[in-house]
C-alpha cells in the first residue's frame, strides 16, 4: 500500500463520510482511496466552492467537513473558503497535494503551510511515509477538538512511497472525539438581548459572518 492510499483509508476511519473536492494529479489517489472506503465524493467546479461546501457541510451536520484539492494553484484557489472557515472556528481538513521537496523548479511551488497560516488555518503535512499516520490522525484531532480548519499537506514523493511494513493501521482508539458545541452565551446575557429588542421601536439585525 503507498501512503497516499493508507492517508485515505485512514481519513475515511476517522469520520471522512462525505468529502468535497476538484481532483487533480496531486489529489488524485487519495481521493479514490477515500472513496473505496465508503466516503462519498462530491465533486465541485471550483476549488473555492469544493472548500466551503464543506465548511457548510460541517456546520450543518455538526461533525468533521473535508475537502480535497490540487497542489499550487488548486490550494491558492481554496484560499478565501479556507479563510472563512477558519474565522468561523469550523471543524475543517482541507487535504492537499503539495510538490516534492526536491522539485525546486516546479511552477506549482508555493508556500501553502504560508498560505493556511495567513488566512489563521493551522498547516500541517504528511511528513514521510514512517509518521504518515500519525501525522494524519494529528491533523483529524486538531481540527475535531479545537473546532479548527487544518490544512494537511501530501508531497508527492511521500505520498508516491511504499508504507513501512508492518503498518500501524488505524483503530478506534485512534479516532478523534466529537466535535465540541460552539459556546452559548450566558442566560443574563440572552434576557439582557431579550429585553433590549422588547423595549426597542425598531428593531435591526445586523447578520455577520456564519448566520443561518
């Protein structure tokens, strides 16, 4: 098994049902292996829309939200999903291609670990094919119990590598918790709203970022 296909099989163990994304040569056999362990693909036309797809996906389904993109330009496309999820504190893995080390001169070269922190998203990588997946269950755990958009790294040579025998393959006990509840205001807090639109004339809502 390469690591690109264990990195699947392990996402979808750990809560990857349903999985968004634009593939690329970058994303392509991650995206199968996720696949042929029961999650269920939902292709988009843009990068942008694959992202907050799952950012809604997530919010609404109150559980983990994934996408999956090219490396370059199809991480850089994902950018502005990527930043409203991550102001939103969703619970969000953006699984991505990511060039070689050595490909210095490859024009798909960009920062992305850069990028995800930019936009306040918390880089992570698959790092070689002995902590693969150690390195994914991280990315799964930090995005489940700090309701945080993780954005997880596949460098093509790493991913292209046979996994060490005998593998650590994934368990129950490796899965990350459930999401925690966003926070509730304090009950004198809504009576002080409650009593505030009572004796209003004209009441406005002004409806920011994440209203439903």
């Amino acid at each position: 098994m390469i690591v690109a296909e264990a990195v699947g099989e392990a996402l979808a163990r750990f809560g990857a049902g349903t999985v968004f994304g634009v593939v690329g040569s970058g994303n392509f056999h991650v995206t199968n292996a996720l696949a042929a362990n029961g999650a269920r693909f939902v292709a988009a036309r843009h990068e942008g829309g694959a992202v907050t797809m799952a950012d809604a996906y997530a919010r609404v389904s109150r559980g983990l939200g994934v996408a999956t993109v090219h490396q370059g330009p199809g991480l850089t496309n994902a950018a502005t999903g990527m930043a409203e999820a991550a102001k939103s504190r969703t619970p969000l893995l953006v699984v991505a291609g990511e060039v070689a080390a050595a490909a210095v001169r490859s024009n798909f070269r960009v920062d992305q670990a850069a990028i995800a922190a930019a936009v306040g998203a918390v880089p992570e990588r698959v790092h070689s094919p002995q902590s693969a997946l150690a390195d994914v269950a991280r990315a799964c755990r930090t995005a489940v119990a700090e309701r945080r958009t993780v954005l997880l790294g596949l460098p093509l040579d790493v991913q292209a590598a046979e996994l060490p025998e005998p593998s650590a393959r994934t368990s129950a006990r490796n899965r990350p918790g459930r999401v925690p509840a966003l926070p509730v205001p304090p009950p004198d807090a809504i009576a002080g709203l409650a009593d505030a639109l009572q004796a209003a004339r004209r009441p406005v809502f002004v409806a920011g970022r994440g209203a439903r």
